[in-house]
C-alpha cells in the first residue's frame, strides 16, 4: 500500500510488560514482578516485524527493569535502526517520584540503554504521561541531565492527569508550579516547543490530540487510539502534515500479543488494556502503512532550531 504522503511523523512504543499501569506499585510491587509471565519478547517480535514490512522506524521508549532484563531485546531493537530512549526505571509516575529519585532513576536506566545499545540517549517519556503542572521540575531535571527532548504530555480534558502531591515539599512544588504562568502556558501547547532552564533547553514533543476548544480530542495511542474512528485520525494527521507539523503517535508492546493477560488493579486499567484490543492492532497496522515515520530523536534534528523569546 502506497503512503498517504511523503510527510514524516513520529512513531513510538512504551517498551513495558502487560502488568504495568498508573500505579503498579500499589497492586504489584516490585518485588514481585519477576514471579509474573514475561510477554515482552513475543510482543516485541511482532513490533519489530511490522514497523520492517512497512519501512518504517521509532522510538523505543523502555523501562531499565525491561531493559535489565532483556538485554538482547535492546540490542535487537537498536541494530534494526530504531531509537532506544528511557521511560525511567521501575514505572512509577512523576508524582511519586522526589528530584532526587527521578535524577537517579534516569541516570541508572539511561547508562544500562547505552551500555546495551550504543546509541546515545537523548529521549525520554513519564510512565503514564505524568507531566504536567505539578510536575514540569521534571523537565529541569532532564536538561541539567543532557536529554535533548521530552514526549510526556497528553494536552486533553478527557484525560485526569492531577498528579499525587503526598508531601509537604510536593505541595509547594505544587503551588510554586500554579503561580508560574509561562509554564502552564507551555503546558497546554499541542504543538511541539521548547522549554528553557538556566541549564539549557529541551524540546517537547507532546502527544498528538485533535483539537476542539479547550478540550481536546485525543488520539495518539493507547485506548484513545482504539476507539477514535479511522477515519478521524487519518483526517487529523494530514491536516497536521498540511500545516508542517508532525503527529506524534505511540503504543504499548502488550497491543500487539492477542495472548497478552489483562493487568491487576482497577476495573478501569483492565479496561483500558483489554478494549478494542484486536481491532487496535488491525488500525495500528493500517497506520504503519498509510503514513510515514521515524523516531522521535531524528524529528528533532529536523525540526526548526528556534527558542522561546
């Protein structure tokens, strides 16, 4: 099948087992997770399988427990010409996280990727997307850390994303965010941007949503992916294009192994891996081979070197 257009977008995969969700420190600790079946491998396959049969490539965004793990995958991964960047250590959410654990997390998954595939890493995505205003000290982290772009914004009302402030230091990390305006300003942007530190800059690639209002209908992967008609996301993506812009999509490992179990937890995390499952897959496909992508990191070198005044 011919590609709808020569237009290059971004394509990525949230490397991580079928048992990870929002929360999965508070169902299954960390402890436990090597007593659980390993799908990643049988998942992985197919990914790489797919993105081969029509030309395309992405970004790998991993979990340092996966990677520990399954090393070869890295390597495999890496030598089929695709990304390898971090999706932080053992899954948990920016909220749960202290700046000093979140530097250590990045700096020990960050060293184990490199060291498996020879690729520098320069990427990085929040377990659950979990940036947002109480969290973007997150980005300060990864520029003063050397990441040269962040995927972990998902610009919608349809999606909660308030993170957990559990301590006093994260409440007037809270508070100090909500009175920052230029910040949230940024935060609500679905186009890519760059965010500036003292330490530098960092581009933000956020999750491609189809906008409507304030609200914004999201479609770039996952669930939201799923559900969306065909037809709504195909007419996005072009009209993106049309404008210069690349969408940025992704997906799960688990969305493409029909074997893979439902996770514990929540009725609302076994739903939203389980629904639309198949027919995922099928779109997923359709996809990969009306549109053209590459990975997030070879976006970056394309996209226009302009700062914020």
């Amino acid at each position: 099948m011919s590609k709808l257009s020569d237009f290059l977008n971004v394509f990525s995969f949230d490397v991580e087992e079928w048992f990870h969700i929002r929360r999965t420190e508070d169902v299954l600790p960390l402890e436990m997770w090597d007593a659980q079946p390993q799908r990643l491998p049988v998942a992985l396959d197919t990914a790489l399988h797919l993105l081969a049969q029509t030309g395309n490539r992405a970004t790998f965004f991993w979990i340092g427990w996966c990677a520990e793990r399954h090393s070869q995958w890295v390597r495999r991964v890496a030598e089929a010409g695709h990304e390898i960047a971090c999706h932080g250590y053992a899954h948990r959410a920016l909220d749960r996280l202290s700046r000093e654990e979140f530097r250590a997390a990045l700096r020990r998954t960050r060293r184990l990727l490199q060291d498996l595939s020879g690729q520098p890493v320069i990427g990085y995505r929040a377990p659950s997307l979990s940036l947002g205003p109480a969290t973007a000290w997150a980005l300060d982290v990864l520029i003063e850390e050397g990441f040269r772009y962040d995927s972990s914004l998902l610009v919608t009302a349809l999606r909660a994303n308030t993170p957990e402030v559990r301590t006093e230091a994260g409440r007037r990390a809270q508070e100090c965010a909500l009175n920052q305006p230029i910040p949230l300003d940024k935060l609500r942007q679905i186009t890519p941007w760059w965010w500036e530190s003292p330490a530098g800059s960092l581009m933000e690639l956020p999750i491609s949503v189809r906008p409507w209002g304030r609200i914004h209908l999201p479609f770039g992967g996952g669930l939201f992916f799923r559900v969306a008609p065909y037809w709504a996301v195909r007419a996005t993506i072009r009209q993106f294009n049309a404008r210069g812009t690349p969408a940025v999509m992704y997906a799960h490992p688990w969305e493409f192994d029909p074997t893979s179990p439902l996770p514990p937890g929540p009725a609302i995390e076994r739903f939203s891996h389980w629904f639309f499952r198949n027919i995922g897959r099928r779109k997923y496909v359709r996809l990969l081979n009306e549109f053209r992508f590459i990975p997030a990191g070879e976006m970056l070198s394309r996209m226009p070197d302009a700062r914020p005044d």
